[in-house]
C-alpha cells in the first residue's frame, strides 16, 4: 500500500502513462483473444505474447493477474483485461485495504513500471453460475466497488474500468423473443445494482455467449441457427429479424437494459468460440465455420440488429488447455484456435495481418519423438488393463476419446493406446509413466491415425522434473472416473 500512496503523491509517471494512452480511448475496434493459462504443459509466455503479435491481436484477456504474463506484455501495445479469481471475491468484498493492495501489486506497478496497457479489471468470472448455488451473490459487488475505489485512490479510474463477466444466463427471455429479455428473476435487483455501477463509472458489461452450449444443451436445438453464414430460419420479433442465436442472445440483453433504463450501457463480449474436440458438434470443420463468421462480422464492423456498430469481443480462447475442469463437458479442453503447442487448428482469416490464416508460434521445441502405447503382446483380457486406463484417463486428458470425438474411430487397443501415451507425454516421457504393469510398451513408431493424433508434449521448464502425482495404483485396485469416455471391448 505504501508504493502506491508514493506514486499518487508524486503523480507524474502516472499522469505521464495517461497522457501517453488518453489518444487511444475512443475506440474498441480490433478483436480480443481470452489467455487461458490451466495447461499441463503452458507456452512461456514470451512464446504467448509473440503469438499475439504476429496473428494481430490488439486485446487479450487473462484470467488472473499472472505475473509472468503481465511483464511479457510490457511495451506491446496490446491492452489487457486482468481477471481477479472468484476466490478472492469475499476477501476483496470485505477488506477496502486488500483491495488497494492487490490493485498497487497487480493494476499500478505494471502500469507505471512495465508499460502493460491495462484498460479493465474483470472482477470475478461468472460468479452467478447456478452450478455455484448463490456463493458469490453477496461478495461480487462489494468487490466491484472496492476496486473501483481503490483504482481511484491510485489515480487510475479513467484508465482502467472495471467490469465482471457474466455468463448469458443472467438474462432471460419471457416470450422466446429477444424482446421479451430481462434479467434473471432470482437475481433481477443485484443485476441492476451492478449494471447502476457499471454506469455511473463509465463500466461496460462483458458477458460471454457460447452458442455451442445451446447446441449441446438442447439436441432438438436447430444446427444451421448456431452460425452466421447458414440458411437457417429467422425469427421474426416484431419486424426485426434474426438469423443465428448469437444475435438474437446479446438482443436479449439489449432489451434487458433498456427495460431497466440503460439502453447506452456499453457491451463486451467477454468470451466466444466453439471447441473442435471431446463432442460430437466439437469439430474442427464447426469451429472453423464460426469463428470465422464471427470474423467476418468483426472485419466488417457489423453488430447485431439492435447494436449494429462494431462488435467489442474476445475470442475464446487462444490455445487449448489440458488441465481444465471436464465438469461442463470433455469439450472444455478444446476451444483454443491453436493445439497446445501454438500450432493453428484451421485456417481463420482475421483481417489484422497480412496473412490469411493464423500464424503458429516460434521456437517451440518438442520431447523425443517416442510414444507409449498398449504392448504388442498384451491382452485386451488381461486384468490390468482396466484399472490402467482408468488410472491414466483420471490423471491425464482422455478427452478426445468416444462418440463422435477426433478419436472416435479407435478400436479397444488404440483407445487403450492413447490413454497410456496421455499419460506419458504429460509426465514428460518418464521411463516409469510408461509402465503400467506387463501392458505398456514405448514406441518410436507414431500411432497416429488419420484425424486422430497421439501428441508429443512441449518441453517446458519442468520438463524431465518428477511425476505430477503417484504413478501407479496398487495392482488389481480399479479406480473411478467421471465420465467412462469408450468401451474397452
């Protein structure tokens, strides 16, 4: 706290740093990307920050106030949104002090000192989920407003704006027209207190839309209606006409805001995407179809029906990460528009560069090209083979296994196959993490087939350092996994 009250006091390399980005304020063109960091194996970040560059992101959104990443992002040019955890909501709700402290740490020093463009704090991220059962209802605007005033004790509120993203669930539809939209019944009165502040501090409202998520919610859901460029029916609502659900969702909360008297609050499309694995809508040929119609939107400038200006939004997400939650669905793992190792899934034309497709990272190097694999000699009957591939699918990402999956055509052997590489390669290709008992082999012959790709992992700065948990189970003890992702025989 007493570096920041040093740098209000002095006041000059702040005002200095305003007077530098005041020029930039008045627009949101160009189009955002969402740094997810829950990867077994992360890109360094300077790898990350080159990546944006070259593909011409202008914004990108973190998640947390990672330190790596903020100082890789000094002097770029790119403006950030940095993300505060849920799990700091009820301390930043209840202490004014660690307020100022976390935006003197994670706001003020890397401003002033590094560089780093911040133009938001997304407080929470969103914390209204049903699936929390109401635990941040009470903390998420008292945080909100303590960081607002402790960006403003630090000299920084006109700079930095602070927001919370909201799933689209926090508005609904009466009339199953956008015109029918207001916020959500239970939680109408906290919704306009939070948009009230949103306004009264010149705040957008970011909310994430994932029409996907209609899609694999609802299997009656009509395909063609999740897309910008399908011949799909259009709704009709009132003479205004919609043609895709993404449209007709942010109209939704349009109305919902001018209903309650702010039809100007300004919108941020927080997150938007499709994944391209662990689903059978989750495929490459989709992804590539929607987010370049998004694209095409973004490059023309074109909003929705009842916001037609350009669109101020964040792709989700940059590139794919293998430690996420698999709660939602084994598709989690697979939104980025690059594999894990920042190589491009699909050809996207976005319009920043003069490339027509997405440029791969730089400098990534690979582990030994070897994987682990059932043995040649093993049997499908023997009974270590269970217990193994529960293990490794537990411990290792088996999310492109099953129906309709990238490797949804295995057979029982190539399914045990690539749960035991899985495991392998995110424990860095260890003797010891291929060898579950009398049925595991290394190979260097790769057993890759057609769509479906046995991964080889990058190397990190961790890598080759210990097992990230206990390898093998006690022979003969089966072990449960959430979802049993393909039938062994």
């Amino acid at each position: 706290m007493g570096s920041i009250l040093g740098l209000v006091s002095s006041g000059h390399l702040v005002a200095l740093w305003l007077l530098c980005i005041q020029v930039k304020m008045g627009s949101v063109g160009g189009i955002g990307v969402n740094w997810g960091t829950q990867a077994t194996h992360p890109l360094p970040p300077s790898t990350v920050v080159g990546m944006l560059k070259d593909n011409g992101f202008q914004k990108v959104k973190l998640f947390d106030a990672d330190s790596d990443a903020l100082n890789a992002l000094s002097n770029t040019g790119i403006q950030v949104m940095v993300g505060i955890p849920n799990d700091l909501l009820n301390t930043l709700a209840n202490s004014m002090e660690a307020a100022e402290n976390w935006v003197a740490k994670n706001v003020s020093s890397h401003i002033s000192t590094n560089g780093v463009d911040i133009r938001y704090v997304a407080v929470g991220n969103e914390p209204f989920l049903s699936t929390y059962n109401g635990s941040f209802l009470g903390t998420t605007l008292p945080a909100l407003q303590n960081i607002q005033a402790a960006l403003i004790k630090a000299g920084l509120s006109t700079l930095v704006k602070v927001t919370v993203p909201l799933n689209a669930d926090v508005y609904e539809t009466s009339t199953d027209l956008p015109s029918g939209g207001d916020f959500r019944a239970d939680i109408h009165d906290l919704m306009l207190s939070i948009v009230k502040f949103l306004s009264e501090n010149g705040a957008p409202f970011t909310v994430n839309i994932y029409p996907f998520i209609s899609l694999y919610e609802d299997p009656n859901f009509p395909i063609a209606y999740a897309f910008f460029d399908s011949n799909s029916s259009a709704i009709n609502d009132g003479g205004t006409i919609y043609k895709n659900v993404f449209d007709a969702n942010h109209d939704t909360l349009v109305w919902a805001l001018q209903k309650n008297g702010y039809e100007n609050l300004s919108i941020i499309i927080g997150e938007i995407g499709w994944p391209t694995d662990g689903d059978k809508n989750a495929n490459l040929k989709n992804a590539q179809q929607f987010n370049q119609g998004f694209m095409n939107r973004i490059i023309a400038g074109q909003g929705t029906p009842l916001r037609p200006g350009p669109l101020d939004a964040y792709l989700f997400s940059l590139v794919d990460e293998d430690a996420k939650s698999i709660q939602p669905g084994n598709f989690e793992r697979h939104w980025g528009l690059f594999y894990f190792d920042g190589q491009p899934k699909y050809t996207l034309t976005m319009g920043t560069t003069s490339s027509n497709s997405l440029v791969p990272a730089r400098g990534v190097q690979y582990l030994a090209q070897q994987w682990c694999i059932m043995s040649p000699s093993a049997s499908l009957d023997d009974p270590q083979v269970e217990p193994s591939v529960n293990y490794a699918c537990a411990n290792a990402d088996c999310t492109a296994l099953g129906y309709g999956t990238s490797c949804g055509n295995l057979d029982a052997r190539g399914n045990i196959s690539y749960a035991f590489n899985s495991y392998y390669q995110q424990n860095n290709q260890l003797e010891s993490a291929c060898q579950f008992p009398n049925v595991s082999v290394i190979t260097n012959k790769d057993p890759s087939t057609g769509d479906c790709k046995f991964r080889i992992m990058i190397k990190t700065v961790t890598s080759g350092v210990g097992l990230r948990s206990k390898l093998l189970m006690p022979a003969g003890l089966a072990m449960s996994v959430p979802v049993f992702l393909f039938t062994l025989v």
